[in-house]
C-alpha cells in the first residue's frame, strides 16, 4: 500500500511544484519523500488553521511555513 500511496502523493505534489525549475522539483520531491511525517504535520497545520481559525489558505500556509522556517531550510540543504 505505501508505493501507491507515494505515487499518489509524488503526482500531487508535482502539479504543486510543476511551475519550478526541474532541479528545484527534484530537492523538493526528495525533501518530501525523506520527510514525510515532517510535511504531514505542515499540512495538518495549515488544514487547522483552515478550518479553526477561520484563515485563508495562503495565510494559514504562511503562517505555518514561518514557523517551519529552519527546519525547512535544513531539510532543503540536506543537512
């Protein structure tokens, strides 16, 4: 169940990131795949704050992505 799960969840994200250079998709895409419980809990977040607090869903993700801020950068870096 988990390859279909990943490829369902690598089709997705590409139509998000699909605007981007190819080598920003494929950090992002690996980012993701090594970290998934990390963007998983990102996502929750920005649902939250959706449906509790009542916020957009490009406020909420700003919100949520400030606060992920270092560990995102980490992550992206490889670090």
């Amino acid at each position: 169940m988990g390859k279909i799960r990943d490829f369902f969840t690598k089709m997705a994200l590409k139509k998000q990131i699909g605007h981007l250079p190819p080598a920003q998709q494929e950090a992002i895409t690996k980012a993701v795949q090594d970290n998934p419980e990390f963007f998983k809990k990102i996502s929750d977040e920005i649902e939250n704050k959706q449906k509790h607090e009542n916020k957009s869903q490009l406020e909420a993700t700003m919100e949520v992505m400030r606060k992920y801020q270092g560990d995102m950068q980490k992550i992206l870096m490889g670090k």
